[in-house]
C-alpha cells in the first residue's frame, strides 16, 4: 500500500507475506504499507511475513507523522532482494516521520524491531522484544516480557490474527482509546478490565466475589480470565472466631472444598458471582466454660462464707453471649 501526500484510515487488516522489490534496487520501502508525507491511522492490524530492505512492514518517510494503534507486528524482516539484512524489521521511520505508537507489539522481527533515521515517534504501552523501539524514540510504558503470540490463523471474523496465549504479557496492559472501541475481529474493547495491547483482544470473564461481615474472599477484587475455557479457584478466609455459613455461586447454593476453604469455577465461558457468608463460632463454649468455672467459683465462695448464692448478695449479669 503506497501512500503520498494524503491521510487514509487503514482499519481491520491483515498484511502478510508482502514482497517490495524494486528491480536493480536494494532500497525497498515498506512491503505492507509505505508512507510518504502522510499521515496515515491505521488501527487494528496485524503484520507478519512481510519484507523489504527499509521497514518490512511500514516504512514512515518525509514527514509522515501518522498515527499506529492496536497493531500486530511479528516476524516481518527488513531484507533486500539479494538477502542482505537492513533496518527496521517491523517499522522504519525516516526524515522528520514522527509517528505516534500506541498498544502495539513488536516482537520477532528481524533485525530489529524499530528503527529511526533523522525521526522522533513516540511509542507507549508497547509490547517490544528486548525493548527495540529504535534510537532516538521517546518511550513509556514498554513491555519486554514474551506476548505470547499465537501463528497467524483463521481466528474468527474477516481477517487472520495472531491470538494471545495464556499468561501473555500484553493481556490487560494497554490503555485505554476511546476511539479504539472494537478489536480486529469486531468485537467490542475491552473484554477484561483494561484493553490488550494488540490488534486482537482475548475474550475475558469477570468473576467477582462479595461477603459478609467476619471474613473475606481472595482475589479480594473483581478477576477476569480469558475465554479459554480455564478454571479459577477462589480462596474463603474466615476471621478469628467465625466459620462459612453458606456459599452462593450466581445465586445458588453450592458445595466447596471445605478442606481447603475454596470454591472452583470451572470451564469458564461466562461471568459468574460468588458470596460467601459467615457467621460468629467464638465465644460459645468457651463462654461457658467461663461461666461454669464463674458459678462454682461463686458457689464455692458462698458455701465458704455461709452466704446463699442466690441471694441479694450475688448480682450476676452477662454480656456477649451469643445464643
């Protein structure tokens, strides 16, 4: 895609495998998309397996000061047609091209993720291998951790994505764009409770815990956890002195460990609730224990003294029972 002196607004699509060659020439520019004084939006997109010897996915040129948000990079290669490796594997911005990043991932682009030549971007709340935003960036907020992306398949919708894997770094790790409301198949943003940086967006439920008074439940808040059909154990902890008394799971009466004071969602492919009530134990027995050993200490006292315990001489009063 090659675009001069315009502002186009590229949404939802996915570049793979693009070649830019040029005969006689090894400075290709940008294989999936090249920008020349443009300020080009391109949100929810995914980049892989293209290349090109400045910028195997996009190259940014003569001021193209556009805008990347929720985009995939991976694998992509900055390559000349006879296999010399050059700059920029996923993005190359050249000549005063400062572009804004924002909720993007860069991860295995060879040689490098990001590179900058005479140009200031901003990238932030990035996912980057080894923190590869290029020279000369201004950062914050960048993720070097593994995304855990997924080959690019037939995830659902109109485009081939890269999904997310368990325990992906870029899960809940984005901020929030209000002009960004969907991910890349059409589904609504966000699925848990912060946006994923990336072009897809895992599928999240909520499970959240209320209680009463004497105990809490952990996770003490709300947890989301992605659609893939994984269990979530939630952990009761009783006070000093009280116990369970019942636990509700949506609304229902349930069974627990209660070994182990846990209850366990499993298979999740919903929201679900739980409360958990619990109730004083304390005092009871011991309480009257006390006031066993109270009663014969003050009969023990009486028969010493002559006295009758239960006369006006012995006011006996309790507080604190629980009956």
């Amino acid at each position: 895609m090659y675009c001069e002196d315009t502002s186009p607004m590229v949404i939802g699509c996915t570049f793979k495998d693009n070649l830019a060659v040029r005969p006689s020439c090894y400075e290709t520019f940008g294989s999936g998309i090249y920008n020349y004084n443009s300020h080009t939006t391109v949100i929810n997109c995914t980049f892989s397996g293209n290349r090109g010897a400045w910028g195997g996915a996009i190259t940014n040129d003569s001021g193209s000061c556009g805008e990347i948000l929720n985009c995939t990079f991976t694998d992509n290669i900055a390559q000349s047609p006879n296999s010399y490796d050059y700059i920029g594997g996923a993005m190359c911005n050249m000549y005063s091209s400062d572009v804004i990043v924002s909720n993007c991932i860069f991860w295995e682009n060879t040689p490098d993720e990001v590179f900058n030549s005479g140009s200031t971007p901003f990238l932030g709340y990035c996912v980057a291998q080894n923190g590869n935003v290029g020279d000369g960036s201004v950062s914050s907020n960048i993720i070097t951790t593994d995304p855990v992306l997924e080959t690019l398949a037939d995830d659902g919708g109109p485009t081939w994505t890269c999904t997310l894997g368990s325990g992906s770094s870029a899960i809940n790790s984005g901020k929030t764009i209000e002009s960004v409301t969907t991910y890349q198949r059409g589904v609504p943003r966000p699925q848990g409770y912060g946006y994923d940086i990336d072009a897809n967006e895992v599928e999240q439920y909520v499970i959240s815990a209320d209680w009463s008074e004497g105990g809490i439940v952990s996770p003490d808040i709300a947890c989301a956890v992605s659609g893939d059909l994984e269990d979530k154990v939630l952990e009761f902890l009783p006070d000093s002195g009280y116990d369970i008394r019942e636990v509700l799971a949506d609304g229902v009466p349930a069974s627990y460990d209660i070994a182990d004071n846990t209850y366990t969602f499993v298979d999740i492919s919903r929201d679900h609730t739980l409360y958990v009530s619990f109730f004083m134990t304390s005092g009871d027995d011991d309480d009257k224990d006390k006031d066993k050993d109270k009663d014969d200490k003050l009969g023990s006292s009486a028969e010493d003294t002559g006295e009758d315990s239960s006369g006006d001489g012995c006011d006996i009063s309790f507080f604190g029972l629980q009956c």
